[in-house]
C-alpha cells in the first residue's frame, strides 16, 4: 500500500514516520536507496567509515513528508502491530514506466551519485536516467541548511522539466517554489496502477456524509476524504460540486481505494504539518468538550486551547464493559490526558482512561536517571533482558545486569510476563534508550545516586559496578555511562597483587570518591571507605567474633588466606577489612575432589581468593565454599531455602556429607539433606559406596520422595535420571570450568617459582604432542618413558595406550598428554594413532 506519511523521529538505523489516522510505521536504515544500502554494503565490508556515507539524522529532519510503502504489518507478542516501510523509489514508483513519464509530474527521488554540474538521481523507473543541473537545487540546498552539496541517499521531491528520448532521459527540479506549485493534472496522464500519495490534485465535490465526503478528480478517478482529513474551518460548508484542492494520502494496491486530504498544510508539495510544542505532550487537560461522537472509531474533543484532539474507543474507558456512549454527547465535558500527536492527522491523540492519566511515566522523556521502576519481562535475548515499562516505553537490561552476578542461564530465573522491578542506569529520550540493571544492590540502595561528574564531589560515597579490573586497579561505572578509577593501592587495605583474580565485571561496589576533574571527565575512587590510621600503641587488629557480624548465605565475599590446616583453609574477610575470620574446608575449594587438594597445596597465607560464597554460619566460624556449581545454583535460585519448599522431581545441586554402606547424604545449601540409597547412587551396580562418592564431592541429586512426618528426603544420584535435559552442554560446561581450575592452578605455580619439575608441570597440557624415549616395559603392559621436556617426572602409557606399536627400550617416539598428576609428579601419555592425528 502507497502512503504518504511525515517523519516522527529519526536514530542512526531507523525513521519513525506518522501515517494517517493515528498509525506509525518504521522505516530500516537498508530500505532508503539503493545507492545508499550499497554504501552500507562497503563500509560494512570494509569494516570502516565511509566518508561519504552520512547517517539518517544527517539527512531527514522531523516533519518532512516522504513518500512510503507498506512492506510487512507484524503482530508482536503483546498484541501490537508493526508496520515495516519503504522509501526505496523502485518500490514506490514500481507502477511507472520511462514511456510514462511527463513534464510536470512531481516524483520522489534519491541522490545516487554527485557529479560536476549536478546530480544523477534514483527515481526508480527502469531505463531512465534522471538529472538534476546544480542551478535547480540551489535554492533548496541553502533553505536546508544541511551544508553546501546535497547527499547520497537523501530524498528530494521532484518536478520533471523535460522528458527526452521517450524516458529515457529526464531533466529535473528540486527548486521549493516550482515543486509548491505542481499540481497533478489530465495531461499528465496518470492511472490507477501509477497515481502517488502527495499530488496536489483539484477535486470536485460529489456527496456530503458525516463521515466524510466522496469526491472526484483528475476526471475519473473518485476518492474518499475522511472526517479527520476535512479542513476544520470549513468542515460544515461542504457542498456538492464544490471544486478545491485536495492531496493524495493513500492508494490501496489491490481495491485501488484512494484517500485523500483537505487539510491546508499539506495543499503544497514541500511544506511540513504542524507540530504540537514540546510541553503539551503528557499534559492532563481537566476540562476537553466533545466536539463530536463516532461510534465505531472514538470522540473528538476541543481542549482547553482551543485545539481540536481525537481519542480512540478502547482510550474511552477503562474497558468495554464500562464504556457509556451517553457521555460523549455534544458538549460533555471530561478530564484526559494528551498521550501522542499524529503529524499526518494534525491532531493530538488523547486518553480517557484513569491508568493513562495518572501513570507516572508516559514517554522517555518522563524517566530520570535513577528512577526505579516496575516492568514487564517482555524477552530473553542474549544481549540481555527486553522489559515493557508501559505501551510505548521499553528499556533494556543487559546480561550483566540481570543479577548481582552474571547468570548463566537467565531462563530459569526470568520467565516472559513475569513482574520486576529495575532501576534505570541510563534514558536517552531522542534515540528512545532506556537502559536498566535489576541487580538488587543498585535497585535497594539509599545512596545518592551519581549521574554527572559535577555531583562528584570528594567524600562522596555511592555504589557502582565495576567494567574492567586490570593490574593497574578497577574501573567502576555509575549512572549515565560516569566511571572512574580505583588505583591498585585503593582497593583494599590489604596489597592485591592481581585485581582481576578479585574482582569481575559486573560485580557491584561500594566507593568513595577521592578527587574528580568535570571538564576532563577524570574521577579517582576509593574501595577503602573506612580506612584510618591505628592508634598509637596499637599494633594490630583484634579480629571480631564471629556473633559481631552477619553473612547472608549465599553473600560473595573476598578473602585472603590466614593459616593452613590439614583440613582446610582459615581466611579473614577483606570486605570487613580482614577482621572477620571464616573457614574454607578443603573439600570446599573445587567441585572437584581432585582440585581440592591440589589446590590446598599450591596456597599459601597471604593468597586472596576472590567470589566465595558464604555457605553456613553455623559453628565457631563462618563457612564458605568455592564450589561453582554450588554457588550458581545458589544465585539462579535454584535451591531449596528450607524442607517445607522441597518437591519430588527436583534437580538440586549439593555435596556429599557422609558416606555410609546402605548409602549416601547429600547437604545442600541452606542445610537441608537427604539420602541416596545405595539402589539409587549409581547406574551401575554398587558393592561398596565408597568405590563411587567422597565426602566433599559435589553432586546434582533428584528428589524421589520426601517423609514430611519424620522430615526425610530420599535422593536418586543415577546419572540417567539428574540430567536437566542437554548432557552433552552440561558435560562441556563441566570439562570447561575443569580446565579453567587446572589454568588457575598452573599460573599459581608458575607466580611461586617453583622448582624445575614444578615448572615442567605447568608447560604439560592435557592435548599436547612429547617426544620421548621408551624406557622400560612393566610386567602389565604399560611402559615408562623419559625426555628432555619431563625430566624428573613419571611419565607412563598403559598396555591399551601402546596401540599396536611393538617398541623397544631406547627407541623415540611421539606420544599425547592425557592427564597431569601434579600431586605426584605423574604424566599419563597416549601412543595410538588416531589420536595423534586428531590433534589439531
């Protein structure tokens, strides 16, 4: 369908445009020219900027009229309609062909090209070539004011001055007072396959209804002028066989329906309609007169300027079933609120409805930095979360801020629809950018919020999230894109030797702000809020008792190491400035038993170890736990906080407690437990329990059945039954944070200087291809080797890793790393073939 609409708003990627009677529409960026889209087509494959290519604010202002077609109408979720438009002239004026064309037509075109003496430009018709002479865009260029040459991709009204060759070749105008004057007639031949929206047409009256006026034009042709279309000064003096001018709004593809418009703004091709001032928009408006009731569309209303307004039937009333046609008799009086203008309507667009008038947000430019408001879950993307604020607001929240911590899987704590409640970091009204975060720390704080850099004053102390940790300090962001540094000796009161092991992005902080430059846009913060000097006499701390403070499960802290014990680690709290003492067994340090120890040995006092999840605070000490499985179960909220919440069917993530000959317990976290039978721990058969779990060993259980009167839960360990659905993914996401460990473990070693052998142990990856030296053969098939590249270590291949190779003592060959013992100082190696040759 060909419209003619008016641009609303314009961003780098899109123009919104007002269509008639109320609609909107959006046209993409690729759907300008065809010249234009090339250039976009460069610059991308380029990968730089083009320094002809100009952006859409850089070509269209709000309030040009532009030729458009419908290309798709898509209903979204919430019920919503979409309108996809096109301004591409091939697409516009596809019913015109070069034998058509005729001096005095008025076309839309685009600049495809910038030439010596003029401009070739795009109007769409196959076969011919349309130039414009510089001397007839000068006037045009200078009224713009959008520099001294016109621009690839910009769209020009244009009259044809001459027609050569049968089409072929055209002459054109830009020039504003020859394009005002154009008028669409008879000799100019046009059809219904071909007629545009935006000719000025003369018209003759034909019948006079009150819902419109049928009129007659260009000799036989007829069209329709709707009610909204009439001129409001002469809406009552209609008459048969009036003769005036009229401009085409629409021409529907298939039922050739033409609509058209009286209304004086747009009775000269060029001109712009009127614009409603900024600050009307939102206004509640106590006393609006209905000027006139249509039962099938809405009301008409005169405001209190004097303005006329129109509000839609579902904007009468809060719903159907309250709606009272007798209200809206001439000359009734109600309160309403102007919630939009329609440009092509010349018209404020206006509610009844009590929400509308009492909402607090109507448009972006409603919203504050700061605000916290409610929302709707409207998707999941993985740029991050879309939440509907209200019809016409939606913001984003980005993956990093969906929770205090990065989730993983945002899906199984947000679902769509779901109510929540987000505070808005950052609102760009003009490119309707609403930016949000639902990390609760920011959502709750009471801080003063810091948005500008002039509110940053010394002393001040706020909460932000840190962007970037580097060895040079944290990078923290607060509202409105303001950041700032933490040097490396702010961060705590104790040395940290590696902020990126401490902190992560996203990771909301508490800082104080130390000195800030406005014009330079340079703040220097502090994590070290409380930090003063000891006393005199004072030498050291005295750690407060564990019944002084208060940890959340679930809290991440930062800790550093005190003093190892067989068992575990004991560690103080840098957030609390190392005075509160907590306790990491060691089975605690990994999800795996494996890493656990080898961790255990490479730590040492004085080490931090960032992210610990405080897990119980029961006992002399604070209990905390490295284990990610566990930790992340516990900010997806996929746990159970007490046993009343426990149903069969569950997948809980906890670690063994205990284990015994008829089977196995299972904490998880907020202390509930259960028990596995020795039926129910394995697929395979069990003889001994203790061949399959130890205790500290993390494990993902299904509840089968739960006793309520005696508050037991029986637990299924199988494999086959506790997977959540992809055991490929979860195997992966396994192997992943295993390796992740190992690398942690070889950079730690590596940071010791540890002797030869250690630092051999480091450089050994499981995947990497040794040559070796056969050294000897056991008695049960397996054989040792040695290299210059595993001096002082065991390296070993068993009989089945052999392959079919029948070497020798002394002979070289290649072989692949399996796995690294590092407590032992072991290297397990591989000979077969094809695993050598899937080495990449």
């Amino acid at each position: 369908m060909l419209l003619l609409g008016c641009i609303k708003e314009v961003s780098d990627y899109e123009l919104v445009v007002s269509l008639p009677n109320g609609l909107s529409g959006f046209v993409p960026v690729t759907q300008i020219s065809d010249a234009y889209s090339k250039m976009l087509s460069k610059q991308v494959a380029q990968g730089e900027l083009l320094e002809d290519l100009n952006s859409l604010p850089d070509m269209y202002s709000p309030g040009t009229l532009v030729r458009c077609i419908v290309t798709s109408v898509e209903k979204s979720a919430d019920g919503r309609r979409s309108i996809k438009l096109s301004l591409d002239p091939r697409k516009v004026n596809k019913g015109l062909n070069a034998s058509a064309l005729a001096s005095g037509m008025l076309l839309s075109g685009f600049v495809s090209s910038v030439e010596d003496h003029g401009y070739l430009i795009d109007i769409g018709v196959s076969g011919t070539h349309a130039f414009l002479p510089r001397q007839k865009a000068q006037n045009y260029i200078k009224a713009v004011k959008r520099g001294p040459d016109l621009k690839i991709g910009q769209n020009l009204n244009c009259v044809i001055m001459e027609v050569k060759n049968g089409g072929r070749v055209v002459r054109l105008s830009i020039d504003r007072s020859e394009v005002a004057a154009s008028l669409a007639t008879e000799r100019q031949n046009w059809t219904l396959s071909n007629l545009l929206p935006g000719l000025v047409v003369k018209a003759r009256v034909q019948k006079v209804a009150p819902l419109g006026i049928t009129v007659s034009f260009l000799s036989s042709f007829t069209g329709i002028v709707d009610f909204m279309h009439m001129d409001p000064e002469k809406s009552t003096n209609y008459s048969p066989h009036q003769v005036m001018k009229a401009c085409i709004l629409s021409v529907h593809p298939t039922s050739k329906v033409v609509r058209l418009t009286l209304r004086q703004s747009f009775l000269h091709p060029g001109g712009s309609p009127n614009q409603l001032s900024n600050d009307r928009m939102g206004a509640v408006v106590e006393g609006s007169t209905v000027k006139a009731f249509y039962k099938q569309f809405g009301a008409f209303f005169e405001l209190d300027d004097g303005t006329l307004a129109f509000a839609r039937l579902k904007h009468l009333s809060k719903n159907r079933k309250s709606f009272k046609p007798g209200a809206f008799k001439a000359g009734c009086k109600h309160k309403c609120r102007i919630i939009d203008y329609s440009l092509m309507d010349e018209m404020c667009i206006v509610s009844l409805k009590y929400q509308v008038i009492e909402a607090r947000f109507l448009q972006y430019q409603d919203i504050h930095t700061g605000d916290v408001v409610q929302g709707k879950v409207l998707a999941l993307k993985p740029i991050g979360m879309q939440v509907k604020v209200t019809d016409g607001i939606r913001g984003l929240v980005p993956s990093m801020h969906l929770a205090d911590v990065i989730l993983k899987q945002p899906e199984k704590k947000y679902n769509i629809g779901d109510e929540v409640q987000c505070r808005v970091l950052e609102c760009n009204p003009g490119g309707k950018k609403l930016i949000l975060t639902l990390k609760k720390s920011l959502v709750q704080s009471k801080l003063p919020v810091l948005s500008n850099y002039e509110d940053a004053k010394p002393g001040l102390i706020t909460h932000g999230f840190v962007v970037c940790a580097k060895e040079f300090g944290c990078i923290v962001k607060f509202y409105n894109d303001v950041k700032g540094l933490v040097p490396k000796n702010e961060l705590s009161s104790e040395p940290i030797s590696c902020p990126d092991k401490v902190f992560h992005d996203g990771q909301v902080v508490k800082v104080m702000v130390l000195k800030c430059e406005p014009q330079q846009e340079r703040l220097l913060l502090s994590f070290r809020l409380s930090s003063k000097p000891a006393p005199e006499g004072k030498k050291e701390c005295t750690p407060k008792k564990k019944e002084e403070v208060k940890y959340q499960i679930g809290e991440m802290v930062d800790v550093k190491v005190l003093k190892k014990k067989h068992n575990g680690l004991e560690v103080s709290i840098l957030e609390d400035e190392g005075n509160v003492i907590a306790w990491i067994p060691t089975v605690h340090l990994s999800d795996f038993v494996v890493n656990c120890k080898l961790l255990w040995h490479c730590l040492r006092e004085g080490d931090v170890l960032p992210r610990v999840m405080c897990l119980s605070d029961k006992g002399e000490h604070i209990t905390l736990s490295r284990k990610s499985a566990v930790i992340s179960a516990v900010q997806e909220e996929q746990v159970v906080r007490s046993f009343s919440e426990i149903q069969p069917g569950m997948l809980l993530t906890g670690y063994v407690r205990n284990v015994m000959p008829f089977g196995v317990f299972v904490e998880f976290p907020f202390g509930v437990t259960g028990l596995a039978p020795k039926v129910s721990m394995s697929d395979k058969f069990v003889t001994d329990t203790k061949d399959h779990f130890v205790v500290g060993q993390t494990v993902i259980a299904k509840v089968m059945s739960i006793d309520e009167e005696k508050q037991r839960v029986l637990l299924n360990l199988k494999v086959s039954e506790c997977s959540s659905g992809d055991s490929a993914a979860e195997s992966f996401a396994l192997l992943n944070q295993y390796f992740k460990e190992m690398k942690e473990i070889r950079n730690l070693l590596r940071r010791r200087g540890e002797p030869s052998v250690v630092q051999g142990l480091c450089e050994l990856v499981p995947g990497k291809e040794l040559q070796l030296v056969m050294q000897d053969v056991k008695e049960d098939g397996s054989a040792l080797f040695s290299g210059s590249c595993v001096t002082g270590l065991t390296v070993t291949a068993t009989h089945y890793h052999l392959g079919d190779k029948n070497i020798v003592p002394g002979e070289k060959t290649k072989a692949l790393v399996l796995h690294v013992d590092a407590l032992t100082s072991r290297v397990y190696v591989s000979l077969q073939e094809e695993l050598l040759k899937q080495r990449p």
